[in-house]
C-alpha cells in the first residue's frame, strides 16, 4: 500500500507539466510589468496607501490566484468533478445575489461588493460552468448518437449564461456560451446535433440583439459603422491604433510610451493594456507576447488530447477555449478588429477576479495533466 | 484518445488557434511596421503643442513716475466636456467637488426655480435672470464649444481654492486651473476714467483685432477696452512669443521643448499727476456736496501743451472689478445708475455751456469788427424780438430776459462779460433793427475755429463731438426754419449749444495762451521695458485761431476782470491772478406730471460753470468746473475753481463745506 502510494505521488509530479506553469508565471509577471507601466505615473504618489497601487494588489491577487493554482491541482479532478453540480448551485445563487445587490459599474451590475472588496462572481462562474459541463458531456463517444447529455448540459449552461448576460455583461456572457459551443463540438457530438444548436442560435440571436443596451449595440455598430461610433469608443480605439501603430519595430521602451504615459489612452491597465505594451516593447514584444499566449493555449490543448478520459479532456478544452475567446476578442479589439467588449486580457489585465480565476482553471488543467495517460502523449 | 472522428475536430481547434494567430500577426504588421510613419506622426500631434506666449502688459504710470496699474495673476477654472468621467455617477461627483470648491450650484434646485417663477411677473427681464444663480449646468452648456474645448467655469477665482483644485486635479479629471495675468489699478476710483479697463475680446470684434496680425490675438485674449487701455493697446501689449510644449491628454504641459520669449508691452507715462488729481477730486466732491449737484466734472490742461493735468468725473466707478470679468449684478448696478458713474462726463457729457460761452462771441465780434472796444448797448433787462410775420405789431413780439432783470445800462465789451450781460450778447450775436450782429453762420465758424462741434481727439475713449447749431441742423432736426430768437440763445450759450467740459476748457486754454488751438493729450511718453524712450511728448497744434493776438489779450483782460471785479469774485485767491468766466446754464427737466421743473421764482435749474485760467499773466493752467444742476456759476462752480488752483499754486485750500467760511480772503 505504501509502496504504491509512494509511486502514485512521484507520477504524478512526474506528469505535471512544467512547461505550462512556467508559461504562466512568465504571463503573470509581464502582466504585473505592463500594470505599473500604464499605472504608475498616472497617479500621484504622495497620500497613496500601499493597496491603492494597483501593482501592490495585482502582486497579492496573483499570489493568491497560485495558492489555488496549486492546490487544486492536488486533489484528484475526478473527486472535484463529483462536488460540482454543489458548486454549480452556489455559484447560481450568488449570481442571484448579485443582480438583486450587485454594484453597478461601468453600466453593469456584475460587482459583488464584500466590505473594500469587490468581486465579480462571473469570473467565477465561467471555470464552473465548464466543470460541469466537462462532466456532463464527458461520456463515452459512442453515446453521441443520443441527445441527451447535450440536451441536459444546455440546460445547466443556459442559467448562468441567461443571469450574466442579464447584469448585463454581454462580453462574458458570450464568452462562457462559446466555450460550451467549442466543448460540446469537440466532445463529438454530431453534426445534425449541431445545426439544432445553430438553429436554436439563429432563432435566438435577433431577440438578443435587441436586448441589449444601446451603448452595447452602439459599440457593434459603431463597429461595423466608424461614423456613428460613440465619441468616448472611438477616442480610445483611435488612441489605441497610435498606441500600437507608433510603436514600430521595437517600441518606444517601458514606461516611455508617449500614448500611455500621457493619458491619451484610456483604461490602459485593464482592456487596453495589450496597447500599451505594443506601444512600449513595438511590433517584437507584441509578438513575443501573442507566441507566448498561444503556446499557453497550445499546450493546455495537449493536456486535454493527453487526458485520461473525456471529462478531464472536456476540462482542459473548455479552458483552453475560454482562454482563447478572451484573448482573441481582447486583442482584436485592441487592434479594431472586433468591436469594444470590454474583455480583459487573461492573466495580463489587472483586476482580481479574473486572474484569481484564470489561474484557478489553469491549475485544473494541471490537475488534468498530472493525471493523464502518459502514452498517448508522445503521439502529439 | 483513440477516436480519430473526435481527433480531427481538436486539429481543427488548432488550425483555429493558429489562424487566429496569423491575422492578429499580419494586422500588428500592418499597424505596426506599414503604417507605423503615420501613427508617429498622429502621436506625436497628440502631444505636441506650438502654443503662444503672451507678452507681459505694459504698465501705466502718473507724471511723477508713480506706478498706476500692475499685473497680478488671477485663476480661471476650466472644464474640459470630453475629459469628464465617463460613468454618470463619477462624473456627477467631479462636478458636485468642483461646485463646492467654487461656491457653485451644479443643477438647478427647486428653490431657485420658485424664486425665478415667482419673479417673471416683473416689469425687467435682466433683472429676473440675475436672480437666478448660474448653476455649472448653465455654464457648460451656454459655453459649450465641442467635447475637448475647454469651459470657463469661474473667473477670478481666490488663490488659495485655485491652489487645492490643482492640487486634487488627478481626482477631478477634466477640471483645470488656468493662471492668466490681469490688471489691478492701485487707484481705483481715481483714475478710472482715464485709465479704462480690459475685458475679453467681444465676439464681434474679434475679426478687426485678429487683422492686426502683427499683435497675434487670440479668441479669449484680454484687450483694453476703455481709456488708456484701449487707445494704447497696441503699445501695452507687447509681442507674444511662442514656445514647443508637450501636453498630455488634458492639456496639461509636461515639458519645455524650446521657446521664444515674448517682448513686454511698452510702459505709457500720463501727464496726469495723481497727487493732482486726488486733491481735485475732493474739492470737486466738496463742492459738488455744497451745490447738492450729483454730477460734477473738473479739468485742468496746461494752455501751452495741451497737456491734460487733471480729469474728474463724478461719481465714478471701481475698474478692478472689470478685471477678469465683471459680474452681472455689479454691472447691472453701474449701468443702471442714473449719475452714469461708468461715463466719463469730462469727455462724453454734452451740456450748455451758458455764460461761460460768451468769450467767443466777444471775440468773433471784435474781431469782424462788429463791435470795437467801444461800443456800447444798452442793457434795460429786456429785448424784443419781432414776429417774424407781424414784425410791426409789438404785441406779438417775443421778449428775452437778461438775468439781471434791472438791467446793465450802457455797456461796453468788457463791462459785457464782466457783468455777463445776456442783452449785448444778444445783440451783438443776433443784431437788431438798426444793429448788424454776428448772425448764426459766422457765430457758428467762431465756434468750431474754437474746436466746439467736434472731438478734441484726446487718447481716451467715448468723446462726445458736442453741438454746434446751424440753421439746417435745426430743419432737419425740428422740421423749423431758423429764427433770430434761436441766434440769440446760441449767443449766450443756450438754446442748441452743446459742449464738453473738455471742449470748453480746451478752447479757454487757446485763449490764455494767445490763439493756438492745442490738441489735449494725457500721454507723456511711451517707454520700452528698459526704460528708453520710444515716443516722447509732442505739443500737437488743431489749428492757430484766426484771431488778432490783441484781441485775445482784451478778452483775457475782461477775463480777470470779471474776477477782480465782476461776478466770478469768488474766485480770487490769494497771490495769484485768476482770469475766468462764470456761466449758469439752463436746462429743462420735466417732473412727474409733465411740466417743467421751476423754482420759486419761475427760474429753469442750472448746471453751474466756471472757467478760468491762471495766472492772468504768462498762463500756467486753464480749468473748467462743472456742477449738474448745481446752480450759478459764481456762487457755485467759481469757489471750487479757486480752491483746485489754491491747491495747484501751493496755498493752503478752504473748506468748502463750511456755509460759515468767508470764501473770500
């Protein structure tokens, strides 16, 4: 018994993979970086408490968000999976909670206001929502033919997806159905399955439309359609294409950036920090940071084809497409090819629930991987 | 995994992933390498500014060198629409902190709208609106000039509030404090007159400013628009330099690229001395108190320059409350004032001139030789003038008055004006049956030859042109014809006359100083920042009178006459030969129910006036004094000459006020 206990542990340290969590660390840190470059000089030192520097806070959240990269990555996902349909009525309920008491900022009720702290459950909500959808439509292959585990993982996604799009926040909203819609293609199911799907989609879509606000709907337009762009949007998307666009080859060095460091871009430290740093480090460092992110999802794809069964694949998936979606619309929209969501970048924007949140799926994808089957991961 | 139908949709997941990766590579290509040139350029627009430097203002001094008007820095607040918080809530907190810095409501409150219903019902519609508090609502949207035009929130604003809204300006995103020199005049009352005050450009003016390239205005520049100020704007205000700033997004300057100094305004030195012209000021305001007169006006000029010594006007406003901005209850309140404390009555005031009036007529006479010094009339307190249409039935005909209604007896030229006797000028003005007079034409050339009919061309703002009656005037203005009765008035300086206290000081000047028509001017020199002199002191010449110098000189001696012996004896003082001319000039006011306004006797009021010049021999200054509805001359306006040139030569003054005193020595 010890002995094989003994041997248990030393395999799955053996299959963790180091390469992610180094490729996290080095996201964090370069986020951490960018922060106290588009905040630092913004605002004036003198009368600023240490937890008023965003840098302090996004240094605390990060060492909490690795607290829980690493111990979720222990227990078995199996035995989290197990709990999960638990944690999925808490986090329905605390969404609940925040649409009656939620704060409102930015036009969005989508804050949860614990004493100085604010949380945004959503983000919470997301890594969940994929756990159990992950073990819902983690069944056997064959059993595709059947409607079922689609019909019911539907119907535990549209909650969440329907109380956060309610908030309104329309950017997650999306971003949690696309990464069902990508979990549940690559789950196997089938083709005829989804066009019911696309069809419901296309049923739904223009009722949705219609439901949003009109600075939502605005910033779409605004868009697909330059000259009816809200003044404020369009301030910064031009102010962020100067950003990028003056920074050239090698960028104009950290904390030089004329754009960020005079405050002619806005919310650098949040949806726009990807300017900032192509402004700062040019075309090489944007680069550099777009191969590094695309690597981080590169690999938590092979974490998922390597998994030992199709819940833990399901798992790695979803998050993989979540990490995608978000940081595919971030940097589009940092480079006007998508319209302004007010999406953060992952693991590189500042704010705490996001990255406490990222960092606690990245350690289930870890989990994932320390609890794979190691042959097949020679054939990728 | 073994299941190859699922492993093909986890290679297309990648292929995704990796086509994801190409387009956002291939845009930051395009961004950042293609078109890199043009966002450099777009960005270094962003932050940097050419932005004019504006030339410190020239200052003002007095003709002893004392220091009149200096420039202190004085704060605006501005708020920039487009830099406001975007979130509803903070952008409503900014504008609430702001509000209570300043003192300023943000919205409009209940209260207020009952107070402005309640008020409509008035008969002045300024006067409602000035009841309202401006709210910052108000301000930003009747100012509004585009998102990321910045608003003048508040002028003026104290030191120490402009100093913590800067301070917590990061907190207050799209306030500013902006530092702008303006004037305070250290004399205030004083010399406000003379001086003037700046206010902003008015908007239809701006083009005519702006065509003055070399002087580089701006918008919202402050300019000189009364007095001083305004006449020599264009040598105050210096040459604005330039400089390469770099800003950020609020317009705040973060770094000095390079400069080009701005050359200071020039320095103006009056001919005005202030010790002058405050003891001036408060003999007029002594006598003024004694004649219970609410307008009065004295000038001294130097006859042999033209130089303007001393200019009252009262009552008279404060200009340091133009600087920056007046508000709009304290100019309401001044221009409202029935006494016109805003006007300068020395330079705009027009009035009969009265008997003060009738050395012109003497000398057009002796000098077109109507009269010799010889020639009498004889004066039995009343004339007649035939009807124009019955001119034999005496009945119809009118009568005129000397105010001395006993009457002169025989009187010469200069027992004439010694006594002010209206019947010679009457005569001599007008003519009779058997006594060729003047007429109106050549009375009318005698007037303007004394400079009467138009501006002297002082440098100060707002001169009144005066009135110098013609017949055609008269059908124009009247639908009448010209009747010998309107000559007789325009002789003793009634009926159409109208003049300037300036004028008819300037034209006793010519007189004292034997026939030249000076050009009044109140500049001594122009100088540049180091103290060289650019524009020194030039006597400028209207015209030389077409008078023989004898002729003045018989005029002057009936001058001094009249103040030896005659009706201005009030005027004596001590030591010094004093010439001059009294005058008690009608003018009607009508009361309540339309009638004329008389006194016990059947008397029109009278503005009192004195002219003088002294001393009698080799003149050092000519004076006028005027006292709205302040009564007669000599017993009014001649006591107030006498005590401005007892101040002027030295002696000690007399108390005015004192109904006890003997003003007589």
């Amino acid at each position: 018994m010890s002995t094989t206990r003994t041997y248990h542990k030393v395999s799955i340290w053996r299959r963790y993979d180091f390469v992610l969590l180094i490729l996290v660390v080095i996201l964090v840190g370069l986020g951490i970086v960018m922060i106290y470059s588009a905040y630092e000089y913004s605002i004036p030192k003198e009368g600023r408490t240490w937890w008023d520097n965003l840098v302090n806070r996004q240094i605390i959240f990060a060492i909490i968000g690795f607290i829980l990269f690493f111990g979720v990555s222990i227990i078995d996902y199996r035995h989290i999976l197990s709990l999960s349909y638990i944690l999925y009525i808490g986090v329905i309920l605390i969404l609940l909670v925040t649409s009656v008491l939620g704060h409102t900022s930015f036009g969005a009720q989508s804050w949860l206001r614990i004493q100085n702290l604010t949380l945004q459950p959503s983000e919470l909500a997301k890594v969940l929502v994929i756990l159990v959808t992950a073990n819902v439509l983690g069944v056997e292959d064959d059993k595709f033919e059947k409607l079922t585990p689609l019909l019911l993982s539907a119907i535990l996604v549209l909650p969440p997806v329907a109380l956060i799009y309610l908030q309104p926040d329309f950017g997650t909203a999306m971003i949690l159905f696309a990464s069902w819609i990508v979990m549940v293609f690559l789950a196997g199911v089938r083709w005829r399955h989804l066009a019911i799907i696309a069809g419901i989609a296309g049923v739904g879509a223009p009722i949705l439309w219609f439901r949003l606000n009109p600075y939502q709907r605005k910033r779409v337009t605004s868009f697909l359609y330059p000259s009816q762009a809200d003044a404020g949007d369009s301030y910064n998307i031009r102010q962020a294409l100067i950003s990028i666009g003056s920074g050239g080859w090698w960028g104009k060095g950290l904390l030089k950036g004329t754009q960020s460091q005079l405050y002619f871009l806005r919310v650098r430290h949040t949806d726009f920090i990807f300017s900032v740093w192509a402004e700062e480090m040019g075309f090489i460092g944007a680069i550099v940071l777009i191969g590094l992110l695309a690597l981080l999802i590169w690999r938590i794809i092979r974490v998922a084809m390597t998994a030992r069964d199709a819940k833990g694949r399901l798992i790695a998936i979803g998050i993989a497409a979540m990490i995608f979606i978000q940081t595919f619309i971030n940097i589009g929209m940092n480079l006007n090819l998508l319209p302004v969501t007010g999406l953060p970048l992952p693991l590189i924007s500042y704010g705490g629930s996001s990255l406490v949140a990222t960092l606690l799926a990245l350690g289930l994808v870890e989990n994932v991987a320390m609890h794979s089957k190691p042959l097949e991961a020679d054939l990728f | 995994m073994t299941n190859w139908y699922i492993r093909g949709r986890y290679v297309l997941f990648r292929i995704i992933v990796i086509a994801a990766v190409v387009l956002v590579s291939a845009k930051l290509w395009d961004l950042q390498i293609v078109s890199s040139q043009s966002y450099q350029t777009e960005a270094n627009a962003n932050r940097f500014r050419l932005v004019q430097i504006d030339a410190p203002r020239g200052v003002i001094y007095d003709s002893a060198g004392r220091l009149l008007v200096r420039n202190v820095p004085s704060f605006s607040v501005m708020v920039t629409p487009g830099a406001l918080p975007e979130d509803t809530e903070q952008r409503e907190q900014v504008l609430q902190k702001l509000g209570d810095y300043l003192g300023i409501p943000v919205h409009e409150t209940a209260l207020d709208s009952i107070i402005y219903s309640s008020s409509s019902e008035g008969a002045e519609p300024l006067a409602i609106n000035s009841q309202r508090t401006k709210t910052i609502d108000d301000i930003m949207n009747t100012q509004y000039n585009g998102e990321w035009t910045a608003v003048r929130i508040a002028s003026n604003v104290p030191r120490d509030i402009a100093f913590i809204i800067e301070e917590t300006q990061t907190q207050m995103p799209g306030v500013s404090v902006v530092a702008e020199p303006i004037r305070e005049y250290l004399e205030g009352e004083l010399m406000s007159h003379i001086l003037g005050y700046e206010g902003r450009i008015p908007a239809d003016e701006l083009e005519a400013y702006q065509a003055q390239t070399e002087l580089k205005y701006q918008p919202d520049d402050l300019v000189g628009l009364t007095g001083i100020e305004a006449t020599q704007e264009s040598v105050l205000r210096g040459t604005a330099g330039q400089k390469h700033i770099e800003v950020d997004a609020y317009e705040h300057e973060v770094a000095v690229l390079a400069e080009d100094e701005p050359v200071p305004g020039a320095n103006v030195r009056l001919t005005i001395d202030v010790e002058l012209q405050r003891a001036v000021e408060d003999i007029l305001r002594d006598g003024m108190k004694r004649a219970n007169s609410d307008v009065g006006v004295a000038v001294l000029l130097d006859p042999n320059t033209g130089k303007l010594l001393s200019s009252v006007s009262l009552p008279s406003f404060d200009n340091n409350k133009f600087s920056g901005g007046i508000s709009y209850d304290e100019y309401y309140q001044l221009s409202s004032d029935p006494n016109h404390p805003m006007i300068d009555h020395a330079i705009s005031g027009q009035y009969p001139p009265g008997s003060t009036f009738k050395v012109i007529p003497a000398a057009a006479a002796l000098q077109e030789g109507i009269i010799t010094l010889g020639t009498t009339v004889n004066c039995q307190g009343t004339i007649k003038v035939p009807n124009k249409y019955f001119p034999d039935d005496p009945t119809l005909a009118q009568t005129f008055y000397c105010w001395q209604t006993w009457g002169h007896g025989n009187v010469n030229v200069t027992e004439a004006l010694q006594g002010s006797c209206d019947i010679f000028f009457y005569t001599v003005g007008g003519g009779t049956n058997d006594f060729e007079g003047l007429g109106i034409d050549r009375l009318d050339e005698y007037m303007k030859m004394f400079g009467f009919g138009s501006p002297t061309g002082i440098e100060l703002t707002g001169e009144s042109k005066g009135l110098v009656p013609t017949p055609k005037w008269k059908v124009q203005n009247y639908g009448e014809s010209w009747a010998l009765g309107d000559t007789y008035n325009a002789s003793i300086g009634q009926g159409f006359d109208l003049v300037t206290p300036l004028q008819l000081v300037n034209a006793t000047a010519a007189i004292a100083n034997g026939g030249t028509l000076y050009q009044p001017q109140v500049v001594e020199e122009i100088t540049d920042a180091d103290g060289h002199v650019i524009q020194a002191f030039q006597p400028k010449v209207i015209r030389e009178l077409a008078i023989d110098k004898d002729i003045l000189a018989y005029v002057r001696a009936a001058m001094r006459d009249t103040v030896a012996n005659g009706t201005a004896r009030y005027a004596q003082i001590p030591g010094i030969e004093v010439a001059g001319k009294t005058g008690s000039a009608e003018y009607a006011v009508w009361d309540a129910n339309g009638d004329l306004v008389r006194d016990e006797f059947g008397h029109l009021p009278t503005h009192a006036w004195f002219i003088a010049f002294a001393p009698y021999e080799n003149p050092e200054v000519a004076v006028v004094v005027f006292l709205e509805g302040g009564g007669t001359g000599a017993e009014m306006a001649a006591p107030v000459v006498a005590n401005i040139l007892r101040y002027y030569f030295g002696l000690p003054t007399v108390d005015l006020s004192d109904p006890t005193r003997q003003i007589i020595d």
